[in-house]
C-alpha cells in the first residue's frame, strides 16, 4: 500500500470527504483554511478562506461544483469548487458542527452547536446552484431539547425521508425529515461505557444508504439498517472510535469496515499511551473480525473515508497531517473475501 502524508493544516484535522467521482479530497482542520487535493497522487490543488475559527465540517455537491462548509465563527459558507471563491455565507446563531447535502442537490442540513444558553439545532435550508444569495432562514428546523444536548454529526437516509443525528449523550435520533418529528431514538447501551465516555462522534451511510453505522468513544462501532433502525453488527475495537466507514460497493466486493480513533488529545499527555491505538483498523463487515491495523498518526484519528472508487482511503489525525492510503494489489489481494476465508478456516489471524 502506498502512503502519502498531505501536510497543509495547521491544527487538527476535523473532518475528510471525497467527491462522488473521487479524483477530488477535501479536508477540513481546527484551522482556518478548506484544502482539495488531486486523490491520485496527494497534489494540493488549492485553499478556501474565508472563515474565521475552526472548520468543523464539510460536503460537496454531486457535480462537484459547490462545496458547503460549517465553523466555530458561527458561519456556514457556501463555495465555487473551481473559482474557490465564496459565493454566499449564513449566519448562525452558535458554531456550525456538521453539515451534509441531501440527495438530489436540492437541499442541505447542518447542526448547530448547544453553547451560550442556544440548545442545539439541526437546520434544513433550499439549494440552488442558480441562486446567488441565500436567505438565513431554514425552511425547517429542528429544536432538541433538553438543550445541553448536542450533535456531532448527521446524515440523510434513503430518499432524503429520514435523518439521522448522533450525539454527544450516546444516542441516535431519527427524525422524519417532512414533519420533523423524531421516529425512533437509539441507545444501545452506550452509556455503559466503564470509563463514562458515550459520545456517538460520526454516522457514515453505505453507498446506497440502506445501512448506517456509527463510531462512538465506548470503542464500539455499529451497523444499522437504514429502514427498520436494527442493529446489525457491533465492531469492537477496544480504543475510543472517532469515525467509520464502509467499503464502497463495486466490482472489488471487499466486505470492509474501516475504524479509526485513540485516546482524546486531553488525555494523551497525562497517561502512557500505546502508538498503536492510533492506527485505523479494517473490519470485516460481516464476521467483525479485525483484518489489518494501518499505523502512521501520532495522535487521535478524527476522521476516516474510503474513496468511492474503492481505491484508497484517507484518514485525518489531530497531529494535523492528512494522511492519504492509495490501495494496491498487495492490499487488495491480501484482504479479499476468498483470502480471509481460507485464513479464517486455518485459524490464522491475518493482520
């Protein structure tokens, strides 16, 4: 496997996203600057600044033409791709945590952060590409309650008809996305953590969004169907889990699950700490067992995303590097599905 670190932050990088083709990777840090980098090769094509504290999230539009953004400067930005120029900001009432298209373009939501006295919201605004301004106003919106609790991350379900908001509480909220009114909260037990942490830090869908999964400090990761919101599949990993995601449906059929986390930075300087923790951590989807540990960060992985194309994945650490896991056939051939089988049915432990 071939590694290229990708060093443009300063600070701690928050969240790694490739567009729907993949030859694009975008990141945001807890500084000020958005980079987009060529996939290939690791090339940094170019910056997007205009916000003024950290950026928390971001997504790109299915044509590639826009890039939304949310901040710590109580900004979400909308941007042209190409040009890298920002065509229109909103204004918000506390830090914008999380921010996602819906299918189709025509809409995105983002998540407010529970601050000042403000309880958390999640915020669904019209899209347009033709529209040069947008208005601050959501044409919904949703008010949790009670008001210190608060949302790490969203995502859309199927045919944009539900939304799924993870918290810092341990729980997934679903919320009809027409009524806004919430169909089903999940816990799963995450506040039987031992070491008191639950926070739910990310909520990943499958390319085709019938399952969702989620990565949550109690060293779980688990599997949802998108449809019934049962669980599937729990993935231990024994580390804090800050972000997961899934293998790409193609024509590879890699059943994978990649993972990734450690201990929060607050913690790191006051207990001894194994490297290894830091490492990302392939799955597999269905048996759950651990295939292979990718090391290189020296500190927590924030975020984990596989390319669409199923040819690299790219993780973001708190270190402030970006590091960028181009897949070849050593990796390919080494954790298919017909050489995981054979290992598995000689008890051999493939790592």
């Amino acid at each position: 496997m071939k590694i290229v670190v990708l060093k443009g932050h300063g600070r701690g990088i928050t969240q790694v996203k490739f567009n729907r083709e993949g030859d694009l990777l975008f990141t945001a840090s807890k500084s000020k600057e958005i980079n987009v980098w060529r996939s290939k090769d690791g090339e940094r094509i170019g910056s997007y600044h205009g916000h003024n504290g950290a950026v928390y999230a971001l997504d790109v539009n299915r044509k590639s033409t826009r890039l939304i953004t949310a901040g710590a400067d109580n900004k979400a930005k909308v941007w042209d791709v190409e040009l890298g120029t920002e065509l229109y900001s909103i204004n918000l009432q506390t830090p914008g945590r999380a921010i996602e298209f819906a299918q189709g373009d025509k809409k995105f939501m983002l998540a407010t952060d529970a601050v000042m006295g403000y309880s958390s919201q999640i915020l669904i605004f019209q899209f347009s590409e033709e529209t040069s301004g947008l208005s601050n106003a959501p044409i919904q919106s949703i008010n949790l309650a009670p008001s210190r609790v608060k949302v790490l991350d969203l995502a859309w379900g199927p045919l944009n008809k539900h939304i799924f908001a993870c918290t810092d509480n341990g729980k997934v909220l679903i919320y009809d996305a027409e009524t806004c009114e919430k169909v089903k909260e999940i816990t799963d037990n995450h506040d039987n953590n031992p070491d008191g942490d639950c926070e739910i830090k990310r909520i990943t869908t499958s390319k085709n969004r019938m399952c969702f999964l989620t990565a949550s400090v109690d060293k779980t990761a688990r599997l949802y169907d998108s449809t019934t919101f049962e669980p599937i599949k729990v993935y231990e990993t024994g580390r804090p889990c800050n972000s997961a995601d899934i293998y790409p449906e193609n024509d590879l059929g890699l059943d994978h699950i990649l993972l990734a986390g450690g201990q929060g930075a607050d913690k790191v300087t006051t207990t001894r700490v194994d490297p290894s923790q830091f490492a990302s951590r392939v799955h597999h989807k269905i048996f759950q067992e651990e295939l292979a540990m990718i090391t290189g960060h020296f500190g927590p992985v924030n975020d984990v995303r596989y390319n669409p194309n199923g040819l690299s994945f790219a993780t973001g650490g708190e270190d402030g590097y970006v590091r960028l896991n181009i897949l070849d056939e050593t990796y390919l051939e080494g954790l298919s599905n017909e050489v995981y089988f054979t290992k598995l049915n000689n008890r051999v432990a493939l790592r």
